[in-house]
C-alpha cells in the first residue's frame, strides 16, 4: 500500500515535464493490490504509469485486470494473447486478439480476431481498424441519408393527396428501392472502400486517432446527412411537380398523369442517391463502377421489363417507360436537371472543405496526389499539424526517442 | 527460387489474391481545385444555353384559359350553386367568348381543367377493377369497386368511383359563325386503348342509380372505344389539373373570336371545386412552363458564378 502511493506521488510529481514512467509488479502482489479497498488507487497509479507489466500473474488475476482497466477507465480495452492462460482476459477485454501458433488454438477459439504474428498487430489495427471505421461510420450515414431521401418525397407528396395515404410510386417500385436500386453501391462501400490506402495508413499512424476520438461518426456529421437527406427529397419533389404541372407534357399534348410524374421522380431519386454515393467516396475498383453505373442501369431495364408485364400486374406502370417517359424530351431534360441541382449543393461543400479545411484523411490524400509522399520534412508537417491531445505514454515515448 | 517461391509470387498478383488482400486497382480521384473550377463551367455552358432553349419553346406555346363554373351559373342560382347544378329541369347550356391573342397554330389541344379536384386520393385511386375494364363481367375481384360495384344485385360495368364520376361538360367551338370541328379520337394514351380496357367489354347498368356522380356511357360502344373514361380514369397525380378534350385541327388567328357553347354538367359546387377551360398549343417539349427553362438558367448562371469566386479564393489563399 505504502509503495502504490509512493509511487503515486512519485508519477504526479513529475508528470508536468512528461516525464514516462513504468509499472512492474509481479502475481504475488498483484494478488494484493487486486483487493477491494486497493484496486482503485492502483489503478490510478497504473494509469498514470506509460507502461505497466505484471509478470508471473495467473489468468484469474490478468483478467481481473483487464476487468479493472475497463470498468475503471470506462474505454475499450483490447487483449492480446497466444495462450491458453490468455483466454480469460481475450474474453473479458472488449476485444480480443488470439495468435494462432506454437501454444495451440485454445487463444484463437476465444478471440474476436485471430492472427497469425504478433507484428500483425499493427496493420490489424492502423490498417483495418482505421478503414472499419471509416466504412461502418460512412454506410451509417449513407443509410439514412438514401432512405430519408426516398422517403420524404412521398411525405411530400402525401400533402398534395390530402394525406389519404396514396403513394407517389407503383408499389413494386415502392418495395424494390431498398432491394435493387440502392443497395449494391452501399454494399460496396461497406465491404471495400478505403479512403487511404494502407501503405499510408502505416506512415501515418496518428490516422488512427480519427477513430479514436469518433472524428467520422459524430453528431454534427450524422445530422448533416440527414439533412442532405431532407433537402434532396425537398428538391426532387418540388421541381418534378413544379416542372410537371397540368400543362401538356409532351408535344402530343398529352398530360403527365400520377405514374408519369412518379416515374420522374423516381428515375430523379435512383440517380441522385447512386451519383451521391460517387461522389462520397474516393476509391473506385472495377466493382465500384459496377455496382454504381450498373444500378442506375438497372433501372431503366427494370422499368422496360415490368412495364411489359400485362397491365393486371404491373397496373399503372404498364408500358409507361417506353411509351410516356422515354420519347418525351421533357423527361430527359427534367431528370438532368434535378439530378444537378440536386447535388451541387454537396459537391461545393466537399470542394470547399477538401480545399480549404481538409481533414486529415484528406490531408494524407492531398500528399499522395502531389506525389510528396516520400519527403519526410513535408510529412513530419502535415503530422504536426493535426497532433491531437494524446495521453502521456505517446508524446512522452517520441521525446524520450528523440533525445537519443 | 524454389518452385514453391514462384508459385507464391504468382499468386500474389492473382485477381482473386487482389481482391482477398483488398490491393484491387483502383482510381482514386482527389477533387482538386481545377476539376471543381472546370466541373462547375461545363455545368453552367451547358445549362445555360439547355436553359434558353427550353424557354424559348415555353414561350412559343400559346395558351387560353377561361373559367367558366362561376360565369355560366346564371344569377338566381348564384346563391345555392349546389342545388342548380343537381336539378335536372334547368337547361344547363351556356356561352363564353374569347379572342385569340396570337396565332396559333394546329393541332390546338383542348383540355378541361379542374381544381382542388383530388383525383389521386388514395380511396379514389383504388376504386376500379383493371380486370373487369380489359375482360368484362366474367371476372371476379370487383370487390376493390366498392361502394360503385352493383346495383339492383346487377354488376355495373366499369365500376368503381373514378369511372362513376365521369366528367361530363361538353363543349362546342363556333368561329366565323362556322362550327371549328373538334377531333375527339386518339386523345388517350394508345397503351390504355389496347391493352388496358377490353374491345369486347361494353358498359352495362351504368350510372343506373339514385346517386349520379357524372356522365353516362353510350352501351353500344365498346370501352376501348370510350376515349373519355380512358382519360379520365388515367388519374391525375396533384389536385389541379387538366385532361384531354380534343383537338382542333386548323390554325386559329390571331383576334379571332371563338365563341364556346357548353353544358355545365359537372358538380364542381358541392366540394369548392374550379372548372376552367384550356386551349393550347405544343412545342416540341410540350405545354406552356416557364419553371424548367428558368431553373436551368438560374442553375446554370449560379454554377458559372460559383465557378470564378472558388478561382479567386483559390488563387487569393493558397494553401499552405
């Protein structure tokens, strides 16, 4: 007891000058520093310490520790192990990384994540865990995005209908947006986009810290989303209803009736939603281009087939793609113009903010594109500029190398 | 290097390696100041001149409208309109006159224009049985028709509300003191003639009961045939708006004074409804609608706008 707060008082005092400071302690004392009425100022010390090993602990007591850190700090905690007697402690932590090798599975079986070396630690998370993050915080947002936008334009047009509940669109196209029409490129985007790549994401380590201090996925981005959400479905509506009033909507004088005017909008949400998800990401493979322009494709073909479908069926989307919509120029000329309009919002405020207010990710891409990713006073600023407030052990560990 | 080695190298470069290792190629756009700058012209020397064109055309079109439900109620009526337009023993006939502002040139398009008239009320929308218009009285599932589905235990043919509210003003066009004869076939989109509303269905036990919603139906003639019921029951997707009459096949000069005779059959009264007549001709992309050509214009002028206030800021500020 009396050498924790020693040791305590010893860390405080010196913690202004950054001083770094290691924890040893061994299973024997362990077991005592564990105990109710210590565990918590232990932790304290441990806290402030940059290292802290305990030797010779059974796997009761690493998992008791592991449970102590988490519960005591409150923040993810992850264990790493190749052992049997690690199983406790890849179980407790919040995740668990097993080593698959000389000791056995037993490590791998536990685990959230198995590797196979322990330097694999490293891609696992600046790599993985940064672009995880980056991928799971992008479709979030997507998601709402994409259905707010589809959604509210039949909202909107609810207030036209006397809010009798009438759809603006057939209801196969109703059931099918989320199936067909927008779920490839999300999908896509999930599972491969990478916003830098990972030879970066090794030069640039502080990228993980986007991660760590929730940068991707705060409230003012989820709300922003949304709200581009609102205001796309705000454009399409009013414009494809303003543009297709009673007047005759095409040089037959015939009249843009309720399937006409949905299809518009419809063909106005497919593109938007898909060309907004363009020009989200930055990384396009082979699949990314097809999943995209392959989507928007689709539904031209989807209305063409369906449409051929006897009228019982398809009720009044029957043959209105190849008789209404296609030659009329007015629809061409309505689909081109709500689809810009509807975007250029965004994609000026993704110009303003790559150009005059980048974040890091985009800092980083700004480097590869001028091809100074090789100059190392040019990356050691870029790093400087975006240091953000770390705990003692980093910011002590690179003075402590940088005095050698 | 072993055999092993070389097949490891290989694999490296394997598509399905690629795509397993997440090292596919890939293109990585950064938007850079100049594709923003550049993108932003070509949508403005696009819009703007799209913009222009389609104004042009909007303009080109020359279109008359005369409401006539207030103007052809005549003045002992004006104070109970309902109760007019629902007795049968007032002749409901009545003239309008208007002159021609600029020529115009045939086909002129006759349409009928209601308003606060909701059509695409979700009750209304669903009260009709696709099959019965295409295959007739054999077909069950007319269930969707009520409450217009029999009458006296005898089916109604077409049933359902959209068709038992039939609109039925009519009008007749006199210039010169010669009657300008108006082409009443082809007005209903030819998908709808053929393949929605049978040619061997005719209307039967039509607007037969104590409540009549609108006209009535000649039951000699087959449905494919009813070029009315087909534009009316193509429903309208907001609560204004107009459907096809006719058209008028000769030119119309300018001054000309058209005078209308019409009957006012229809009950807009009972719900505040508007009846408007409309006559217009087309441009290539259609009726008369400022809307598109001006929005194009405005969106391409604000993209050319946008376009040399980022170049200044970008040339002003550089970046580091």
């Amino acid at each position: 007891m009396e050498q924790i707060v020693s040791g305590k008082s010893q860390v405080s005092a010196l913690s202004a000058i950054s001083e770094a400071f290691a924890l040893i302690i061994d299973g024997k004392s362990l077991a005592y520093a564990l105990e109710d009425d210590m565990k918590n100022i232990f932790l304290e010390l441990a806290i402030g310490c940059a290292s802290v090993i305990c030797c010779r602990s059974s796997p009761k007591q690493k998992a008791l520790v592991t449970r102590l850190v988490k519960l005591g700090t409150g923040k993810t905690t992850l264990a790493i192990g190749d052992g049997a007697n690690d199983v406790g402690m890849l179980q407790e932590a919040d995740i668990g990384i097993g080593i698959s090798g000389v000791e056995g599975m037993q490590a791998v079986m536990s685990s959230d994540v198995a590797i196979a070396q322990f330097r694999y630690l490293e891609r696992l998370l600046l790599v993985h865990g940064h672009w995880c993050y980056r991928r799971i915080s992008s479709m979030i947002c997507y998601f709402f995005y994409k259905n707010i936008a589809f959604g509210f334009t039949i909202f909107l047009y609810e207030a036209y209908t006397s809010f009798s509940a009438q759809p603006a669109y057939n209801d196969w196209y109703l059931t099918l947006f989320n199936v067909f029409f927008s779920s490839l490129p999300v999908i896509a985007m999930g599972v491969f986009d990478q916003d830098v790549s990972a030879r970066f994401c090794l030069k640039f380590p502080l990228l993980y810290q986007e991660g760590v201090q929730n940068v991707l996925f705060s409230w003012r981005r989820i709300v922003s989303w949304m709200f581009n959400g609102f205001y796309s479905a705000i454009i399409i509506f009013f414009f494809c209803s303003r543009a297709l009033e009673q007047q005759a909507f095409n040089d037959e004088g015939k009249i843009a009736s309720k399937d006409i005017l949905g299809g518009t909008m419809y063909t106005c949400i497919v593109w938007v939603v898909n060309l907004q998800m363009a020009l989200s990401i930055s990384y396009f493979t082979l699949i990314q281009h097809i999943v995209i322009w392959g989507t928007i494709a689709f539904w031209y073909v989807f209305q063409l087939a369906y449409g051929a479908l006897p009228a019982s069926f398809s009720t009044d989307a029957y043959r209105v793609f190849v008789e209404a919509l296609a030659p009329a120029p007015s629809y061409w000329f309505i689909t081109l113009f709500v689809v810009i309009a509807t975007l250029t919002p965004y994609f000026l405020y993704s110009a303003i903010q790559m150009r005059f207010f980048p974040m890091y990710h985009e800092m980083i891409q700004w480097i590869r594109h001028e091809g100074l990713s090789d100059d190392p006073l040019y990356c050691e600023m870029v790093r400087q500029r975006s240091i953000r407030p770390t705990t003692v052990g980093f910011t002590a560990r690179r003075a402590a190398s940088r005095r050698q | 290097m072993t055999d092993t080695d070389r097949g490891t190298q290989r694999d490296r470069h394997s598509a399905f390696s690629l795509f397993t290792q997440q090292s596919l190629p890939a293109c990585k756009p950064v938007l850079t100041p100049e594709w923003v700058i550049m993108t932003f012209l070509f949508i403005g020397f696009i819009f703007i001149p799209v913009g222009l064109v389609t104004l042009r055309a909007s303009h080109s079109v020359v279109e008359i409208v005369e409401r006539y439900d207030i103007g052809c109620v005549p003045e002992p009526f004006r104070i109970d309109k309902v109760s007019y337009i629902q007795d049968d023993s007032i002749p409901k006939n009545c003239s309008l006159s208007f002159k021609v502002p600029k020529y115009m040139k045939a086909p002129i398009y006759i349409y009928y224009q209601l308003d606060n008239y909701y059509q695409n009320h979700r009750r209304y929308v669903k009260s009709r049985s696709d099959k019965q218009l295409l295959h007739g009285q054999n077909e069950h599932g007319i269930s969707s028709c009520q409450p217009v589905e029999v009458n006296n235990d005898r089916p109604i043919i077409p049933c359902g509300l959209i068709a038992w509210s039939l609109f039925n003003d009519t009008f007749t066009f006199i210039r010169n003191r010669a009657e300008l004869k108006v082409n009443r076939k082809n007005i209903a989109w030819k998908s709808d003639r053929g393949h929605k509303f049978g040619k061997n269905v005719y209307p039967f036990n039509f607007q037969n009961g104590t409540l009549i919603g609108g006209g009535k139906l000649n039951p000699t003639i087959p449905l494919s045939d009813q070029e009315d019921l087909i534009v009316w029951m193509r429903t309208s997707a907001l609560p204004s708006f107009r459907k096809l009459y006719g058209r008028i096949e000769k030119d119309l000069d300018v001054d000309d004074v058209v005078v209308v005779h019409l009957m006012n059959n229809y009950n807009t009264y009972s719900f505040g409804g508007k009846k408007k007549l409309v006559l217009s001709t087309t441009s290539w992309l259609g009726g008369k609608n400022d809307f598109l050509g001006l929005a194009y214009v405005f969106i391409g002028s604000s993209s050319v706008t946008i376009a040399v206030v980022f170049t200044l800021l970008h040339l002003l500020s550089p970046r580091h």
